[in-house]
C-alpha cells in the first residue's frame, strides 16, 4: 500500500536531488522513520493516503512558488470535470445568505425544474441537515457534497404555510463558463465568467456577438471569484480584447528556455469605446 505513496514523494522530490543521492535517500528515509513512528504510537489509526497526501507532499511543496500545486485523486478528478466542461448537479441558481439560501433560477430541463423548485423557495434543510444551523462555509461544503447523491430537500415557498419536500437526483450537466450576459444599460454589456475551461473563448465571443458585437460600444467583464483554468482558453479569451502581437504571458522553467505568449496577429479584437 506504501509502494506507490513513495513514488509519488520520490517524483516530487527533485529538489533535494541536487543535494547529492546520499541526502536525498537521507531525508527520505528520516520521513519513513517518522511516518513509522507516528503509525506505531497515535491514538488513533493514520492511513497513509492522510499522511502524505494532505500533509507531507502539501508541506513540501509550500516551501516552493505559489503555483506548484498538489492533487489528491479527488481533487484531480475535479480538475478533469473542469477541463470537460461538466459537471454533476440539479441545475439550479442559489443565493447563499448565512443560514439560509435561496433558488434564484431553476434551469429548463434539469433535475430542479423538473421537481417543481421554482424562483424565491426558501430550503430549509437537505438530507435532515437544518440549514440555519451552519454557517456560510458549512453551508457551501454541505450543497456541494448534495449534489453527488440524491437529496432530500425541505423548502419554504412564499405564500404557503406547508413546508415541501423535495427529492431531487443529481445528472451530469454542461457547466458553462459564461454565468450571465446581459445589458447593464443602453450600449453596455455585462459578461459573468466563472471559469476557463475548453469552450471558454468560444462562449464569450458568442455572448458578445448577442449583445450588439462590434457595435456595442461598451462592456463589463466579471471576473471575480474566477478561479482560474485552462491556459489556451484563457489566451484565446484575452485575444478578444488585446491588439496583435501584444504579450499575455510569459512562461520559464529549469528545462525550458523562456518563452513568451502574444496575441495571434490574425487576432480580430473587439474595439470598446465606451469608459467608466
């Protein structure tokens, strides 16, 4: 069950590599000793996956640039659902307040519109769990898990004294990268992007297209809270908006001479004249 924990920490640790073969068998072997003593004595049991995967590699690579990233198989699965552009859930749109959320939208077609969730439902409770009991990271932990397994939901609708219930089976969905797109006023447009993902650019120039395309004199790019992606989309994005040959990106590592990544000069970006 060790042999391919180990691998993975031996792959990770080039680092002390450069030290010299002798150190680095040095170090690795004090970390078996001390994963051996801490398996021997604890209290309770430690599986090993816990050991290294959410403390040893994590600590490790904190000691590196803010970009070297670990996965755990979980993580890493979520990852590839981004880079499909899906994702499992009941499509339905929520206002998360602390202790309460609201449906906002209940998407056509989806497991949410067809349970009869409509706009301003309150839920009360998911699986037995009261809601105004948790806080407002528990609440986003507890919706997050729901959507991996049938829900049971209680739901206050204005008007109605009765609570509903509701059970609702997560399907696997197309998670669009563009959340919204509409007009804040006359001439200017408003993009929400949450993600990049495969079909981000795509996505944002067909929204923009909608809007009045280049005849739309002004536009509002949301990204807030966008955690980030795929790098070709998000330069295909950014070619929207830049002038050929403009720099995006620069990218250099220890195997790899520098490079630089410009805007296509065939690039047709979108001309805003429009100013705050």
């Amino acid at each position: 069950m060790l042999a391919p924990v180990f691998f993975v920490l031996l792959a990770l640790s080039g680092a002390a590599a450069a030290r010299g073969e002798e150190d680095l068998e040095s170090n690795v072997k004090r970390l078996v000793d001390v994963f051996a003593i801490v398996e021997e004595q604890a209290a309770d049991p430690v599986p090993p996956e816990r050991a290294f995967f959410e403390g040893a590699i994590p600590g490790m690579l904190r000691s590196l640039d803010p970009h070297s990233t670990f996965f755990d198989p979980l993580q890493f699965e979520q990852l590839k659902e981004l880079e499909r552009s899906t994702s499992k859930g009941f499509g339905s749109v929520v206002s998360v307040l602390p202790g309460r959320v609201i449906v906002l939208q209940a998407l056509p077609g989806t497991p949410s519109a067809r349970s009869g969730l409509a706009p301003g439902d309150e839920i009360l409770a998911v699986n037995g769990y009261r809601l105004d009991m948790l806080d407002q990271e528990q609440l986003i932990a507890l919706l997050s898990q729901s959507r991996q397994r049938e829900a049971h939901l209680d739901v206050r609708r204005p008007g109605n004294a009765r609570i509903l219930q509701f059970v609702l089976v997560p399907e696997q969905m197309q998670s669009p990268s563009v959340e919204r797109a509409f007009h804040l006023k006359p001439g200017v447009g408003y993009l929400r992007v949450g993600s990049f993902d495969a079909r981000t650019g795509k996505e944002v120039r067909q929204a923009i297209e909608k809007l009045g395309g280049r005849s739309l004199p002004g536009l509002v790019l949301d990204l807030r809270n966008n955690p980030g992606g795929l790098l070709p989309p998000a330069l295909e994005t950014a070619a929207l908006f830049l002038q050929p040959g403009q720099k995006v990106a620069s990218v250099r590592g220890r195997t790899s001479d520098a490079q630089e990544v410009t805007v296509p000069k065939d690039a047709e970006p979108y001309a805003f004249r429009w100013r705050c």
